[in-house]
C-alpha cells in the first residue's frame, strides 16, 4: 500500500482483478505468469492498482447474476408446469365432452340438451353445428358448476 500510496480498500479491488484475471479469465495458464504474487507486485508498481480486466464481474456481481438465472430457470419451469397443467385441463374437458356427445341417454347430456334455446335443440343432432352449440353450453355448464364449487368450499 505504501509503493502504490493506496487505501486498504483499492488494495483488495486490485486483488480482486487479479484473481478473476487469473483464475476466471485462466490468465495464469496462457500467459508466462510463474508466480502470482510477482505479476501483482509488478502491475501495483508500473500503475499503482492492478486495473479491472475486460468483462470483470465482481463476487456480488456474479452472484446476482447467478440469482437472476436461477429465478429465471424456476420461472420457465413454473411456466412449463402450469402450461401442462392447462393442457391436461383441456385433454380432460375434451375427453369429458366426448364421453358427453356418445352417451346421448347421460345425465350430463340431457342437463346440457335441456339449456340449449329452443332452436338449437331442432338442430340435427349428428351435425357439427349441433356438436358446437353443445359444446359452448357444455362449457357454460362446467363453469357454473367450478364456480358452485368454489361457493359451497
């Protein structure tokens, strides 16, 4: 501290910049650098700090870093398990629907035939417009029935 005429605090910076230029950057591997302590003492001596290399990232920085990632890896696995959550809601609903429309005896059908408006239940019973028109009031009947649900817990 004294040959450079720094404070403790500049002293362990520079320290830091070595260590990361030495162990992050693999300085000491490809530059002919045979003792650590020798290179620093030099740099402190020619510049008076051991400046921060190209892309330095302090202790804190990186450990930010590793926190942004690792809140980002759980966001996308949260997203990924609610995205097949909803997937297998819809498969479900659709299966539930299907089983629907192939038991026109159901109790389940009749209760969806049963709040078509009358025009709708003239509709042609085979046809696609009839499947849409049961499939909407399936899912209104769902709805009140999640909500009902939601009521009553």
């Amino acid at each position: 501290m004294k040959i450079s005429d720094t404070n403790l605090s500049d002293m362990i910076q520079s320290l830091c910049h070595c260590r990361y230029e030495m162990v992050d950057m693999k300085l000491e591997e490809t530059k002919p650098v045979e003792n650590v302590f020798n290179w620093f003492f030099r740099m402190i001596e020619r510049v008076g700090h051991y400046p921060a290399p190209k892309g330095y990232k302090s202790f804190l920085a990186k450990r930010i870093e590793r926190e942004r990632q690792l809140i980002q890896d759980r966001e996308r696995e949260i997203a990924e398990i609610e995205a097949i959550r909803e997937k297998k809601r819809s498969q479900e609903r659709e299966l539930a629907f299907q089983r629907m429309m192939n038991e026109p005896e159901g109790e389940l059908f009749r209760a969806c035939v049963d709040r078509l408006p009358p025009m709708a239940k003239q509709i042609d019973r085979n046809g696609r417009m009839f499947e849409e028109v049961m499939r909407s009031t399936f899912e209104e009947y769902l709805r009140e029935k999640e909500q009902d649900h939601v009521i009553t817990s």
